[in-house]
C-alpha cells in the first residue's frame, strides 16, 4: 500500500512531460549542378537540413545523378522508418560497385538484408567514391585505409543524431 502513492505520482509525472513532435524527412534535392540527398531533422518545429550523399558528376552523368539521387532518397527515407540498417557501405557485387544500406559493420552488400542504393561503374573503387560522395556531417576525418579494411562503413545515424 506504501508504494501505490509513490507509483500513481510517477504515472501523474510521466503524463505531465511534454511530447516532443520529432520527424525525419530524406529528399533529393536537384537546384544545383549536383543531386543532394538530404535529411531533414524536424523536432519541437524547428528543421536541420544535412547533406547525407552528393552525387557527383565524376561518378554520373547528370540523368542518371538526378535518378540515383531520388531513389536513394525513397530508400533512406524507408530505412530510416523502419530502423533496418544502421550504415552505408561500398563493395563489389556482380562485378559491380555498389552503395548500399547494411545493418551492422563487417557485412557487405551481398549479404541478404543489405539494400543497394545505386551502382557506380565497374571501374569505380566503391568506398572512395562513397568517401567523396559523402555529406560532411557523415564523413569521417579522413578515409579509410583500404589496406587493411576491405571497405568503409558509414554511420547513417552520426553522433549528434537526436532520435
């Protein structure tokens, strides 16, 4: 009977704390020379904007740059739903280099629960041109070293991430 008074203040306190509207929006943006994708942090009405990806002309053409851009965007903005993958990485598969979402370091895009979000050419080193392509609030301070890791992985959720 003691702890019914101490449980009901804490249920009375817990209702009381204000809810915080929190979202996260991933879009393509196309008003320069280079396709961004961005991601738009919304919480308690103000918005963040961050560059997650750029899509370089030296990887695409502009056509192919917009379109890679707009169905990375979808397919973030999925993830980012669902909570299915935590990091972006590049490899080869098929003879081809790819990004793509994966769930945990150490797995590739081969892996069964790895989604691909754009082929780069075959001659492309994927996780340079993941590096490069990479929006400053994700990228690391430098690369990584190629010699002993077979490929970067990138957190899709940095550090600062609120959520």
């Amino acid at each position: 009977m003691a702890t019914a008074p101490i449980l009901a203040m804490g249920v009375m306190l817990a209702g009381s704390v204000p809810s915080r509207a929190s979202s996260v929006q991933v879009s393509c943006k196309t008003d320069t020379t280079t396709p961004k994708v961005i991601v738009s942090l919304v919480k308690d009405g103000s918005t963040q904007n961050y560059t997650i990806l750029n899509f370089l002309p030296k990887y695409f053409s502009a056509m192919n740059g917009v379109q890679n851009c707009q169905n990375t965007a979808k397919s973030l903005q999925s993830i980012y739903e669902t909570g299915d993958s935590e990091y972006l990485t590049g490899d080869r598969l098929n003879e081809q280099s790819v990004v793509c979402a994966v769930e945990r370091r150490g797995i590739g895009c081969n892996h069964y629960n790895a989604k691909v979000l754009f082929t780069l050419k075959p001659v492309d080193n994927p996780s340079q041109a993941l590096y490069e392509m990479l929006g400053s609030d994700f990228k690391q301070a430098k690369p990584s070293n190629t010699r002993t890791l077979s490929r970067t992985y990138t957190n899709t959720k940095p550090f600062w991430w609120p959520f």
